[in-house]
C-alpha cells in the first residue's frame, strides 16, 4: 500500500527518517511531506509514533480535474460502499492550485456529492456529513488540474497530541516544537545527562515534548480519534495490538525518565497553564516550573550541560515590536554569561530579532509556524574560561588589503550616511592578488570572488580568498555567520540566475524607501543588482502614470520602483517561476498587490510576439546569454536588434526603452537600430559613485521612436 504524510515545509528531512525508522519502504520527501509504502501496519505505526507529521493519508486515486464534471467522474470511479457504510459519517477537506477549480469549498461539495449520490442510487439511502470526529474523513488536493483524492487515516491534525488543555492557546505546534528538538540536538544531550531549560515556556509544548521525547513515548497515544476507526477496512485487531506496544515501551520509557526539565514564564496564567498540560501528558513529576523573567533565567543546581530552548514573544505578549530587539539582546547576553558550555536553541521571529541576540550561530534552519517562515537559530556557548581563538597575523598582503578597504569604506560612509544607502560595493578587485567584490547589504556581506587565473596555484586562491573574509569581518564589523561567498564565474550553459546552495535564506533590505527581499546564499547574485540603483531610479522617474513592462524581469525590483512612481499599471515577465515568486513578494512587501500589477511565467521574446498592448516605459536587462530548455537560445550581442525592435513594436508614440546589460564587450548596433529610434546613451549617468572603478560595469540606454510631425509634407 501506497501512503502519504503530510508535513509542515521545513520538516520533510526529519520525517523522512522516522518514517524508516518505524520500518517504512521506499521512502521519498517531497514539498510538505513525505510518500512511503508497507502494509497497514505501517500506516498505524506512523500514527503512532511520528512526532513530525500532520497527517497520514492513504491515496485512492488520481485523475484528471479540469471541469466539475471531471472531479464528479472521478469521485465516483471509487466504490465507496468498500470504505464507507451507508449510514456512517462523512467530511471532506479539499485545497486547490494552479488549476481551473479555484475554490477548495466548491471541491469538497462536488466530492461530498459524488459520494453520497452514488450510495443513495444504490441503496436509496446516504451518509452523512460529520464535521467533528467523522468516519471517514476524505482529502481531496487538486493541483493543475489533476485531482489525487485520499481516506485521512489521522483524521485529525497529529500535532495535536490530545494533552494540551485548549487547542488554540499555543502558537507553537506540538510537530514545529519536535522538529526544533531534534535540530537542537536534545536527544544527544539528554543521553549525555543534560537538562532542558525554556524561559519563555508559554503553555509548556517544548517542556512536554522534550519529556515525551526522552522518554522514547509514542506521541499518539493520548488521542481518542484517528480517522481510520470508523473505515471499513480498519483492523481492530492489529490497531490495538500496535497500541498496546506502544502504551507499554511508553510507561516503560516514563519510568526511566529523569526530572530534568525546567520552565519558567512572566505570565503566571501560561505557568499555570503548563503545568496543567504536564499533568495530562502524564510528566508533571518531571517538569519544574515557575514564574519569573526569562533575562533572570539561571541553569538548574549541579546541572554543567544541557540545551536552553526556547520560542520567544513576536510582540504580542512582551510589549511592542518595537521593544523585542532590547529583550533579546539582554537574553543573549544572559546566555551567554550563565550557560558556559551549554547549547541554546531559539525560533526567532525574524532575522532581525534573530540577530538582536547578538550571538554567532552554528546552524540556522527555516522552519515554518503555520505560513510564517521563522528561523531556528542553534548555538554552542563558550565554555567558562574559554577564549576565543586567537588569530594569526595579517599577511603583508592582507594588511594591503585592509589598509584599501578601510580607505574605501573612509572616503564613502559620508555620502552613503548623507543619501541613505544602505546596500552598497565596499571594494572591487582594488588589489590585483584580491580578484574579489565585496557588497554591503546592510548588515550582510556578499563576497564575489572572481576566478582565479590558470597560473595561480590553488592553494594560493584559496588561502587569497580566507585572508578576503577576514579582513571584510574585521573592517566592516560584520560576523562570519552572516558572510556569504561565491566564486564569479560563467554558470553552466551561461546562466545569469543558477542556484548555489539550497538554504532559503531571505533577509529584507532596504533602497530609496523601498523595500527587497535578498537570498544572500542560494543563487550567484542576490536579487538585488547594486550597480543598477540608478537605472532603477532612473525608471521611477519615467513610469509615473505610464504602463510599465519589465521584461527578464528577475526579482521584479524595476517593477517596484515603477509601482513606487505611479505607474499605472506593471507586467513583469520572467521564464522562471522561482524568481515571479520572489518578485511576487517583494511587490507585497510594498504594498503593490491586485490586478494592476500582473507577473507574467514566459520567455520575453515569446511575450512581444504573442501580446499587442503597448507600454509607456519598457525596461529591458537581458541575460548575457541563456540556454533556457523551455525558449530559443539567446544572446544579448546577436539578439538585441530584434528583441529591441520587437520591444518598440510595443511602444507608445511618446514611450521609452531602458535598455540595460552587463556584457563589458557588448557593442550597440547602432546603424540597424537608429532607423527607427532614436538612442541616448546613459551608461555613464547610470554608474552610481560606489561603482566608479568599475564604469564598463553595465551599459545603458534609453531609446524613443522618433517624433513624426504629423504637419510636414
């Protein structure tokens, strides 16, 4: 039998392992979840004892969707008299994406019908719809336009491990407080004889579940419903021998348990509340708790090592937004001064408050709290009497450097300060033996280094490459956790955009009042290109009350500054889904949302040719050369004459092209374009100050259809 588990987005790794540790066969993650077979016994294990999963369904079929008509068709294909009595209880949870069925509603309804009108045409009578607690609880997820229907075997959310004394009271899901255990390494530590410390407890999910957890307890023990106990094919039989096994290794595990587990909170209604959920989950003699600030937040007696763990306010209970940066700042620090040798774990709310800790992290994890993307920060705290290690002296090189850097950072911070550029280049290739760009991003910096030549030993670039970080982190007071480092080479197949790394990492920053969303780590660029500020300035000018069309539109920053102008209306066009979703988000991040602003998933060249709408401002910032397998080969050099005729094909009689590339040997032909359109040449104009060694950066130029005196004979 084939089965699917369900997963919050982040998890998937972690589920994947339980699911082969209870004895699951073929096993593969996908986005929120997990497939796997085996028996049915499988399938109960995995309600049993996964602390990761939200659901386990069991697949009955695929088929196409397109039409009501399709999903109606498809319901019925299933003989549901095999799953389902006629008098037996029904519910159906439906979700939809990228397809003609749009409302999730109108889907369960349809699938609700289908199965009822089938019962009733064979035995005059049906069953009924049961929100709470049904027999059967039927999934239906429909994404571009195929439709895979599934029996819930959980029935209910497996997050909710049946302890906790009102279910919407935590933010924290019982499965997100696992998974942070787990990152944080708990389980090790716990066997090396640590505690487990949370000064922010809330209602007690972290507490509860490290017991559980330690305790080797099966999580879904304590839940009076799954959705397979009114199924058909349920087996009494092997469900409750499964059970049995559990509730013993539990008590067994329960028994063994040390009382190593402290709590405290500032409210003492969430103190109460703990330890009330303690006692239901069945480990209140092991938990401590009381009420006290989580900066006052001492390690237990006799207790040298363990893990503090913990999920701090967001605003909603502590104050203000605005004052969470101070709270986390003194938490850090008492961390740091009161746990010598100890781990800490801390779910912060964002980056910002993250890095309010003021502490280096080891590993940074995104997890997700329902659909809030919110970084797991895990650290190792310095042992008492530990020093840093100290570092070897600069090289005379690296000193060269630093003493270039310094300079470079002296004769811009004034002018930076004065016009409030935050996102700025620090250094670009200055010193010959450093073939490196260094770019500020607020309090993020992203070394470029480029390749080095065939003579130079690699070992030597390397080492070049190590002294580059240090003396960035030392001038710029940046730490090493919030570096990021690429070699600048040509990707494979010359793509602009290829992906690096995989963390998912998105910090926010900030230019002329706007905001943006970077990935300092995954790709070669950032998605914010530094040396177009001005081109991007350039186009809040000109697209005031104009249609705006961005074509290669990347992470839609020219977009936003159009929007930020009063353009009338944008259209963003970029082959790649990837990067309409990050401009996507960073036209929401300013606020510019609704149909006045379209993205658009299709090749540029493709878009002009199919579409007949003319623009007032068309910006254009194409690939050096792309051999995307879903369009034609491009090259900016042999391309551009058509793609810009094309472009002013488009064009209103008082438009203007911005045309823009970074391919330092690109030659514009003029005598193939100036027949139809005028050409000024901005580059110079369009280098901002922090770029002027490097004036071959970019080129750009603004193009206009020629003015027709419509008087002249």
């Amino acid at each position: 039998m084939n089965f699917f588990a369900t997963c919050p987005k982040g998890l998937e790794y972690l589920l994947k392992d339980e699911l082969v540790a209870i004895g699951a066969e073929d096993v593969k993650e996908a986005l929120a979840g997990v497939s796997f077979s085996g028996g049915l016994d499988t399938a109960y294990r995995a309600c049993l004892w996964s602390r990761m999963a939200s659901r386990v369904l069991l697949p009955l079929a695929e088929f196409d969707a397109a039409t009501p008509e399709d999903l109606y068709q498809g319901v019925q294909s299933i003989t549901w008299s095999e799953h389902l009595a006629a008098h037996g209880t029904l519910a159906v949870d439906a979700n939809t994406a990228l397809s003609k069925l749009t409302h999730s509603q109108f889907i369960a309804l349809k699938t609700k019908d289908a199965i009822v009108d089938q019962f009733r045409e064979a035995s005059g009578s049906r069953p009924d719809v049961e929100t709470e607690e049904p027999d059967v609880q039927i999934n239906v997820r429909v994404r571009r336009d195929r439709a895979t229907l599934s029996i819930d075997l959980s029935g209910s959310p497996l997050h909710r491990r049946g302890w906790r004394e009102r279910q919407g009271e935590a933010p924290l899901k019982e499965n997100l407080a696992a998974a942070m255990l787990v990152r944080a390494q708990w389980p090790r530590i716990y066997a090396e004889g640590g505690a487990l410390v949370d000064p922010m407890c809330g209602s007690g999910t972290l507490l509860i579940e490290g017991a559980l957890m330690a305790a080797g307890a099966a999580p879904g023990l304590r839940r009076g419903y799954f959705g397979f106990l009114g199924w058909l094919k349920h087996d009494y039989a092997l469900w409750k021998q499964l059970w049995e096994e559990a509730k013993a290794s539990t008590d067994e595990g329960l028994r063994q348990l040390r009382p190593v587990f402290f709590g405290s909170d500032s409210d003492p209604n969430m103190v109460q509340t703990a330890k009330r959920n303690a006692q239901t989950a069945g480990v209140a003699g092991f938990v401590h708790l009381d009420r006290r600030d989580a900066v006052h937040v001492e390690p237990p007696p006799e207790t040298p090592l363990g893990l503090v763990i913990t999920n701090p306010p967001y605003g909603e209970r502590l104050g203000d937004r605005a004052e969470l940066p101070h709270l986390y700042r003194q938490f850090g620090q008492a961390l740091k001064d009161r746990f010598p040798g100890w781990r800490a774990a801390v779910l912060a709310g964002d980056e910002e408050l993250g890095r309010a800790l003021r502490l280096s992290p080891d590993k940074r994890y995104a997890l997700y709290n329902g659909a809030l993307e919110t970084p797991l920060l895990t650290f190792s705290l310095r042992a008492a009497g530990e020093a840093p290690r100290e570092q070897k002296p600069l090289s005379d090189g690296a000193q060269m450097l630093k003493n270039r850097l310094e300079k470079n950072v002296r004769h811009l911070r004034k002018r930076l300060a004065r016009e409030g550029i935050t996102c700025w280049r620090a250094y670009d290739q200055d010193l010959p033996e450093y073939a490196a760009a260094i770019d500020v991003y607020e309090d993020w910096l992203h070394i470029q280094e480029y390749k080095a030549p065939q003579d130079i030993p690699v070992d030597v670039a390397r080492n070049r490459l190590r002294e580059v970080v240090r003396v960035a982190s030392e001038v710029l007071e940046i730490p090493r956790d919030r570096i990021a480092v690429k070699t600048r080479e040509r990707g494979k197949g010359g793509s602009k955009y290829g992906q690096m790394d995989q963390q998912g990492q998105f910090v926010e920053v900030h230019e002329a009042g706007l905001s943006f969303l970077i990935n300092p780590t995954d790709y070669l660029d950032t998605g914010l290109f530094l040396d177009h500020r001005l081109v991007r300035a350039k186009i809040r000018e000109l697209a005031a009350g104009k249609h705006f069309l961005n074509l290669f539109a990347y992470t839609g920053s020219a977009s936003v500054y159009a929007a930020a102008g009063g353009a009338r209306d944008t259209t963003s066009v970029d082959l790649s889904a990837t990067y309409l979703d990050w401009a996507s988000k960073n036209m929401a991040l300013n606020g510019f949302t609704g149909s006045r602003h379209r993205l658009v998933q299709e090749d540029a060249v493709s878009f002009l040719e199919k579409r007949s709408m003319q623009y007032g401002v068309i910006y254009v910032d194409p690939p050096t050369f792309s051999n995307s397998k879903k369009a034609d080969d491009f090259d900016v050099q042999r391309d551009h004459v058509k793609l810009l005729l094309q472009c002013a094909d488009r064009l209103l009689p008082e438009g203007v092209i911005v045309f823009s590339n970074n391919f330092r040997r690109f030659q514009l032909d003029r005598a193939a374009l100036e027949p139809h359109l005028s050409i000024e040449d901005w580059s110079a104009p369009s280098i901002p100050f922090d770029f002027a060694r490097r004036h071959d950066i970019h080129g750009c130029w603004l193009l206009r259809k020629p003015f027709v005196n419509p008087w002249k004979t």
